[in-house]
C-alpha cells in the first residue's frame, strides 16, 4: 500500500464521514455505517501517520502538499508531539543536553514566572492545581528559556504556547520546540521588549481587512475600535486564549505547518462570519462580543472556521510589500521622532539660556537700582561734601583775616619803633618797661597757644590714624571704588583749599623773609642801648612766635581737613553696613515668618492626625461591639437550636416508649407547637436585631419555612420572621404536617431527609414543613 493511496483513501473516507454525518438523522442504518466509516477512518489514520513519522524525510520533500491536507484535517493525539518536532525540526537539538545545567542557574524573571503559572489554564487538570507537577514544568520551561535568551526573557503570552506543548509532550522536547518556535516561526520578534513584530502583523492585518471587509473597516475607524484591542492575543498566543483548547490546538497544527498564515487566515474568516453582527455595535458591543460570543460559535468544531480561513484571500508577495511599506513608515517615524527629540534638546537648552538671560536682566535690573541708589547716596554724600568745603572756604577766610590783622599788627610794631628812636629821655624808661612787660605777656601767651595748638594737632593725628585702621577693617565693596570715582571731584576742590593755604604759607614766609632783612638793617641802631636791645630781642622774638603760630594753625588746617576726607569715607562705609545690616534684617524677618507659619502647620498637622486616630480608634471600639453582638447573637441562636433539638429528642423518645397515647397526643403536640413558636418568634427577634445592626448575616443556623401545596410546589417563607406572632400561632395550630430537623446550613436546596423526625396530624389543602 503506497503513501499516495492512502492520502487517497483519508481523504475519501473523510468525505464519507462528513456525509454521514450530515444524514445521521435519517436512519440507524446510516448512523451505523457512520460509526463503521469512523473507526475505519481511524485506523487509516494511524496506519498513514505512522508511515509518515517513519518516512519523514521522503514524505517532507515529495508530498509536502499533501502532507499540509493531512494537517489542516488534525493530527492525531497521540502523534502530536512527534509530529510537532519534526514539523519544525527540533528532533536532537544540541540544546537539549544544556536543559538540566539550565535549571540549577537562577533567572531575573523567577518571580514573574511564579506570578503568571497559576494564570495559565487555571481550568485545565493538569495546570490548576497550585505547586502541581504541570505548573512545575511550566516553570522549568520559561525559565530555562529566559536563560537562553535574556533579550527576550519572559513575557506572559509564551506560557499559554508552552503550556500547550507540555500537555502534548515531556519539557525537555517541550524547551527544544519552544526555542525553534521562537527562532524560526517569528515569535520571538513577537516577545522582545518593543514588539515590533506585532506592530507589523498588526499593519498587514488591517490593510486585509480595509482590502477584503470595507465596511467593516469603515466601521471600526468610525467607533475608534483599533487592531490591536481584539487581534493583539491571537497573533501572540495563536488563538489558545481566546478559542476553545481543541480549536485552538487544531490552529496550532496548521502553524507548526505554515506559520503565521493560519492566524491571518482564521482572524480575517472570524471577522467575516460576525461582520452582520459587529457593525450594528459599538466599542463596548463589540468587545463583548469578541471575548464572549465568538469563542462559542466555535464549540462545535474547528472545521467550519478552517474551511472559511481557507476561503479568504492571501497573497504573500503583497504581504511582503506591506512590510516594507510599514519598515517605511517606522523609519520616517523613528526620523521623525530623532528630530523631535533633537528638537525638544534645541528647546531645552533654548529654555535654559533664557531662564540665564533672565537671571541676568534680573541681576541688572538689581545693579541698575544699587546704582541708582547709590547715586542717590552719593549726591547726598557730595552734598556733606560743599557744606565741609564751605566751613574749610570760611576757615581760610577767617585764616586770612588773622593774617590781614598779623600784618596790621607788624605795620604797628614798625611805627612804635620808629617812635622809640625819637629822643625822649625822661619817659623812655617808663614807656620801654611798660612794653616789655607787654611783650613778655604777649609772648606767654602765644606760647601757651602754641602748646594748645600742638597738643591739638597731636589729637586729630592721633584720631587720623584711628579712622585709617577703622578705614582698613571696612569691607572692600565695588560701590566704594564708584564713590571715589565720583568723589574725585570733590578732592579736586580740597585741593584747590590745600593751594589757597600753601599760598598762605608762602605768605608767612615771605613775610619772615622781611622780617629777618628788617632786623639785618636795624641791627646797627640797636646796639647804643641795652634796654633798647632787649625790647628788640623780645619783638623779634613775638614775631617768630607768631609766625610759627600761623605755621601750626596752618598744619592744623591741613589735619582737619585730611580728618574730614577720612570722616566722609567712615560715612560711606557705615552707609553702605547700614544697607547690609536693614537687608539682613529683613531676610531674617522673613526667616521667622516662614518659621512660625511651618510651626502653625506642623501643629495642624498633629491636630488632624490626633483626630485621625480618635477616629480610627472610634471605628475600631464600634466595630467590636458590633461584633460582639453578633457573636451574643450567635450563642443565643445555638442555645435555641439546642432547644429544639432537646423537644425532638423528649418527643422522639415519646413516641418509641409508647408514652404518648391516642388521648393526649393532641395536646402534647400542642405543647411542643406553642415552645417552637415561641423559639421561631426569638429567632426571628434575634434576626430583626441582627439587620438593624446592619451586619452580613452568619453561616451558622439558616432558619427557613416552607409551604407545601397540592401540586407539590414550595414557596419560601423568610419573611414569616418578621409576621405578627399571633399569625405564627395561627399558623402552627392549623392542621398539618410539622417536620423539624436540625440543620446548621442553608437548607432550601437539599433534599428531604428520610430519617428525619416526624409528627402526622390529618390535614385538608396544604403541608407545612419547618426547618431549623
């Protein structure tokens, strides 16, 4: 028997099959014949697979057509694995050997692979229970892959792909399909960090859709219902989270074959078969739609999906023209967004130099006004400045003066001199002695000025040299060396003082000059008289005196004049410490502001959290007192079910110990009716207390009453816990049956207990039937 016959026969028998199916519902002949038709198309099956796995190579090369029939018509089960590994050649792996080296090395991503295992078919056997030999595998897999490839590490869609393969086969060849998958069937492009691959499906998948389904398309531009918000999990998981598991795994037989094709396919024929229906929806809908709807159109079979999957258009030169368009389209993107990002570089150091030339237009702004103000300060400084000139102008006046006065003084002398030459014998004595004593008073007195005139000198030099050393402790500021700029002016008056007394001084001693050729040429006259000469001894004295005076009173101008440059200087400095110092306070003003305002916040803030825990601690005391009425609630209920229990107990023990008889029967179950009231209607106390607490009710007692009619329907009676007692009573005295059974759990889905005790009064229209 040739492969090529028995291609043949699978596919004849497969039609016969489908036919038979079609007509099962004609007779039970040909429903016989189908279930005949079937086991021999499974042993065909077998027979076929088994040929192929054992001539693979052969078949793979000449019947590669027919071998992809076979596979979009299933793989059997039980050849799955084998078949998987040879449709993408993953059979003797070199990296099989380095599986078990893997798994003692330790990953980055073991905690997000432990997060997502319980995520993964939580409803399959094999995977659902937590810490269970399928979960483990699932963990050794992804973790020994994000080992090898630590570009792509892990990402949450491969555990459905991998968890797929170990149901088909162990996790070593699981690992090695796996890592094929990824290297050779595009995943791994799917599963790097950037997801470029899935942009590009995303892409091509699109244009199918605007190319074959436009009004679909139109659509979904119209409603804002991207690609990506249904399609992203098909293409990542090949429909293993969004299809039913057999579905899905029929697709995935035909990607082990042909690749992503079948996912294009199959998505383009789902959208096709639910275009009617998706159009009348909107976003909302239609998300609906897909996650719930599709899936179970699909619970009869992947056939009908795979036929119409193969019906759709798909040309594979025009897919390989949207990718280069779509290569296009992110290379302009990824230039655009180089020369936005260049852009938004250029802005922020734009932005930077302008907040720079902010700060400094600021910080001019600042020197235009310290220059303004100090300008002021130095036209308020120039005015102290006239006025000391002008006390030095009158000064100088009041020097000339003196002078003026010294030489009327002299030009006295000179004509008392001439007069004592005239010869007067008789009053010269008296007149020459009553001058001398004149003149030596004079000349103590002018000694006495000369002294005070020292002594004061030597006290402005003194107080010279104190102001220079204050002068050089002063910090040097720029403003100080604008201040002599400005001042230069004013030195340059003071020098002009300073001129005005040299003259002075030149004055002095030019008239000292005179004074010493005037005693050269009355040296001769003086010599006839002694006393004559004395008196001339004591003039030339007075006058040197006075001379020197007007020397001194000189140099003391000078001093003071030198005192008022080194005072005008103190001023500005102390002008300018003042500004420092009124600055300073205000920064510290403002220092103590902020700091008084952080305390008042700091103490507010106490404050909420003082009342914050007042709260807490409020909420937490009304929390255990509600809880501990409920649990008093609870023990009050027990105490009455245990009640309960006890009357069955007496009445059961009545009744089999004969001590009830026909004649006080009636009322013994009177009796026992009036306690059960009476405990229904506490109970139901209780439970009224219990909802106004507003507390979720406990799963301790249920408490339920049911009303039995003559159909034999129930109706539930909840609400008789909240009736008028006397209605209880009227109740439990009609005739009826009483049934009590003691239950601690939710009875109105259970059945009725056979064993349970029961008291039988004659009774009309309807049942009743308490259960506690």
């Amino acid at each position: 028997m040739s492969l090529s016959w028995l291609l043949e026969t699978d596919s004849k028998s497969l039609r016969s099959m489908n036919g038979s199916r079609r007509n099962s519902g004609s007779s039970l002949v040909s429903s016989s014949s189908a279930s005949s038709n079937l086991s021999h198309l499974e042993e065909d099956s077998w027979i076929l697979w088994g040929r192929i796995v054992n001539e693979w190579e052969d078949v793979r090369k000449k019947k590669e057509k027919q071998l992809k029939d076979l596979v979009r018509k299933g793989v059997p089960h039980h050849f799955r694995a084998i078949v998987w590994q040879l449709l993408c050649n993953a059979q003797n792996m070199p990296i099989k050997d380095q599986y078990s080296e893997l798994l003692k090395m330790t990953s980055p991503c073991e905690k997000l692979i432990r997060r997502d295992i319980a995520r993964t078919y939580p409803e399959h056997e094999f995977f659902k229970e937590k810490d269970s030999l399928g979960q483990e595998v699932l963990f050794n897999v992804m973790k020994a892959y994000s080992l090898v490839d630590r570009e792509v590490g892990y990402c949450q869609g491969s555990a459905f792909i991998v968890g797929l393969l170990l149901m088909q086969m162990p996790e070593e060849e699981a690992f090695c399909v796996f890592v094929k998958l990824m290297q050779d069937y595009r995943l791994r492009e799917l599963f790097k960090p950037s997801m470029a691959e899935l942009g590009l499906c995303m892409y091509q998948f699109e244009c199918m859709i605007q190319e074959q389904l436009p009004e679909l398309h139109i659509h979904f531009q119209a409603q804002s219902f991207h690609t990506s918000m249904y399609a992203s999990s098909w293409f990542l998981t090949i429909f293993l989270t969004s299809f039913p598991l057999p579905v899905a795994t029929r697709i995935f037989d035909i990607f082990m074959c042909e690749g992503l094709e079948i996912v294009f396919r199959v998505g383009l024929a789902i959208l096709q078969m639910n275009q009617t229906e998706l159009i009348q929806l909107d976003m909302e809908g239609m998300l609906q739609h897909f996650q719930r709807v599709i899936p179970h159109q699909l619970d009869s079979g992947p056939d009908k999906v795979i036929q119409a999957a193969y019906q759709v258009k798909y040309n594979a030169k025009k897919m390989k023209k949207l990718e280069k368009e779509y290569t296009t389209i992110k290379t302009k993107e990824m230039e655009e967004q180089v020369e936005i990002k260049r852009l938004r570089t250029e802005n922020r150091l734009l932005k930077q130099r302008i907040d720079t030339l902010e700060k400094e237009s600021a910080s001019l702004a600042d020197r235009l006004i310290q220059g303004q103000v100090t300008r002021a300060q130095e036209a308020e400084e120039n005015y102290l400045v006239k006025r000391e000139l002008a006390t030095v102008k009158q000064q100088s006046e009041e020097a000339t003066a003196e002078l003026e006065q010294a030489k009327k003084t002299i030009r006295q002398l000179q004509q008392q001199q001439q007069q004592q030459q005239q010869p007067h014998a008789k009053g010269a004595p008296r007149y020459s002695e009553e001058s001398v004593l004149q003149l030596e008073r004079e000349l103590v007195q002018a000694r006495l000025k000369e002294a005070e005139s020292q002594c004061a000198l030597k006290e402005m030099q003194d107080k010279i040299l104190d102001m220079e050393k204050r002068n050089t402790s002063l910090p040097d500021d720029t403003n100080v060396a604008r201040l002599q700029e400005e001042l230069i002016g004013v030195k340059l008056r003071e020098a002009e003082a300073l001129t005005g007394l040299k003259e002075l001084r030149q004055q002095v001693r030019d008239l000292e000059e005179h004074w010493q050729r005037h005693l050269a040429r009355t040296a001769g006259r003086w010599k006839d008289s002694p006393r004559k000469n004395t008196v001339s001894e004591l003039q030339d004295e007075l006058m040197s005196v006075r001379l020197r005076e007007a020397e001194v009173q000189a140099e003391l101008r000078e001093t003071r004049q030198r005192m008022l440059e080194m005072e005008t200087q103190n001023q500005i400095h102390s002008n300018q410490l003042r500004r420092a110092e009124q600055e300073s306070r205000c920064l510290q003003e403002c220092v103590q502001t902020l700091t008084v305002q952080n305390k008042d916040l700091h103490v507010q803030l106490q404050e909420i959290k003082r009342r914050q825990a007042e709260i807490e601690c409020k909420s937490k005391e009304e929390v255990m007192a509600v809880r501990l009425r409920e649990a008093d609630n609870i023990a009050a209920m027990a105490e009455l079910q245990q009640q309960i229990s006890e009357l069955e107990i007496q009445k059961e023990e009545g009744k089999v110990q004969g001590q009830l008889n026909h004649t006080d029967s009636s009322q013994y179950i009177r009796d026992l009716k009036d306690q059960i009231g009476e405990l229904k209607h506490e109970i139901c106390c209780l439970k009224g207390q219990r909802g106004l607490a507003s507390q979720p009710t406990f799963d301790g007692i249920h408490i339920v009453n049911h009303y039995v009619g003559d159909d034999g329907s129930y109706q539930s009676s909840d609400e008789d816990g909240v009736k008028d007692p006397t209605l209880q009573d009227s109740q439990h005295r009609s005739r009826g049956r009483i049934r009590l059974r003691p239950n601690l759990q939710d009875t109105d889905s259970e059945e009725e207990d056979e064993d349970a005790l029961r008291l039988s009064v004659p009774q009309s229209s309807s049942h009743k039937s308490t259960t506690v």
